[in-house]
C-alpha cells in the first residue's frame, strides 16, 4: 500500500496555510479536491488530521505525527529529483523558530529580508527534529537535549538566559493550595523544577501558543515562566517565596548541516547581528 505524493503535498500545504482553501490556492486544486485527498489519507492511517477552529483548520494530534512524517516523505522526494537537476529555480530557505521568541524574530525583520523564506513557528523540540530531518534550514530556539547529541546540527550562537516566573499584579495564591501553573505541551522549565523541589501544582491551561498563555496570565489564572528579557509590562516577575528558581536556558541559532550558499550564509550572518546584538555569544562559527 502506497500513499501517493500529491496527497503528502496537500496535507503539508493545509498545516503551513490553515486552510484548505489556502492550500487549494498553493496546489492548484479545488477545495473539493482538497478534502478528497484529506479524507482517502485519514482513512489510511485511522484517524483525523485536522480540526477547524475558530482561527482556521489545525492539526489534531494524529495530524501533527502525520505532518511531520510528510515533510520527510516530501524532503526525501525532492531530494531524489535533485540528482538528475530537476531543480525550478531557488528553494525557499526554510527557517524555524520557537513560539517563545517568533515575535522577537518577526520585529526585527523587514519583508524584503525574507524574500524566498518559509517560517515555521512551533515549540522548540519540533523545530530541533525539523533541523535534523532536514525541512529546516535554519532553526532560532531554545535549547533542547536533542541538539547535544547530534553531529547533524551547527550551533552559529548561543547565549545562556535566565527564566523566571511571571504573574499578574493582581494574583494571589491561596495558603495551601497547589500552585496554578499555565503550561505549554512537554514543558519541562517549570514542571521539572516544581516536582524536583517536591512542590504540589496543578496544571489549570496548556497552550503551545506563547500569546494566549500570556493573556491566560493577565487574567490571573495562574503563573508560567519565560525568559526574564521578554517579560511584557503587564506581568511581573515573581518572586514570592515560595517559588523555586528557574534553570538558565541556551537561546540558539542553529544551521542544519550541508547548508550552503550564499544566500543561506546572509541569512545566518544577518540574524545572528539582529538576535544576538549587544550579548557575548558563548560560541560562534564564522562561516556554513
């Protein structure tokens, strides 16, 4: 049984758009293709892909396995065409970014500087599989265990930060009570410390999206931590007695290895000057 690329295409195309109008677009295909092709795949391995919310059509969980898995089928594909030359033009430079730090990279980018660039937003550990299965290129995240095991990753900075807990100016918390803790998927700043220093939580929201999670904070649901250079000014840092500190965390510029060109060097060059300016990186490469 084979799953033909055209539909692996289409189901990467609804996940980068959010809409299967959008990926219609992109493909050159009708919507009612589109959802054609999503229901035959969704009867092959069992389960739905995607969900339309109010801000567009997501990935379910099943579906976020199985975007990853098509971006390898996809990268292996167009590999393979590579070596008889059948290239059209330029591909895109494909930069990853964690949701922590996507709006500090989208502020301090024009739209001419990513002319031929795809950005991908998501949690850090995402972004790293993506470097090292090849549909990143470049990947601006924090750091990850993943990463020092690999030979496949070039580390073109990196800065150690420190993370703090942040609430509103209103919470308070009650004597006894478990600490209310605003998380994000496979988080392991906060629940990791919680639990080595055997403090009692619970987990009252969970988002990867580090905006809602910030705006779940204001409205004094709980607390959650951050890098203490990206507190926004409706939070505060908290330091109240009972919380424990937070570890520091590397904040890295990473290249997926065999990337060249100059082009690719630029990119690295002009972000590593924008992100990293005014620190004393830890480790530098000078060059792809």
């Amino acid at each position: 049984m084979n799953i033909p690329t055209e539909i692996v295409r289409t189901v990467v195309a609804i996940a980068e758009t959010g809409s299967l109008s959008k990926a219609g677009e992109r493909l050159g295909l009708s919507q009612p293709a589109i959802s054609s092709q999503v229901k035959r795949l969704q009867s092959l391995v069992g389960g739905a892909l995607f969900v339309r919310t109010a801000n567009g059509t997501t990935t379910t969980e099943l579906g976020k396995v199985a975007v990853q898995q098509a971006r390898r089928i996809l990268e292996a594909n167009d590999q393979l065409l590579r070596l008889g030359g059948n290239n059209e033009g330029p591909q895109p430079l494909r930069i990853g970014v964690s949701t922590l730090l996507a709006d500090e990279l989208m502020k301090t980018q024009a739209a001419e500087d990513l002319t031929d660039t795809f950005i991908h937003a998501d949690l850090s550990p995402t972004i790293v599989r993506g470097l090292i299965d090849g549909y990143i290129d470049v990947a601006y995240v924090y750091s990850f265990p993943l990463i020092d095991t690999e030979d496949d990753v070039t580390i073109a900075q990196e800065i150690e930060e420190h993370s703090v807990w942040v609430r509103s100016r209103d919470f308070v918390l009650r004597p006894g009570a478990p600490i209310p803790i605003l998380a994000w998927p496979g988080d392991d700043w906060m629940i990791r410390t919680l639990t080595k220093h055997n403090i009692s939580y619970k987990i009252v929201f969970r988002s990867p999206n580090h905006q809602l999670r910030l705006e779940a904070a204001r409205a004094g649901f709980g607390l959650t931590a951050m890098p203490e250079r990206m507190v926004p000014s409706f939070l505060l840092s908290a330091k109240d007695y009972y919380l424990p500190d937070l570890p520091t965390h590397k904040r890295l510029l990473c290249v997926r290895q065999g990337l060249e060109g100059s082009r690719a060097t630029a990119l690295v060059q002009r972000l590593s000057t924008l992100l990293f300016k005014g620190t004393k990186p830890m480790r530098q490469v000078g060059r792809l």
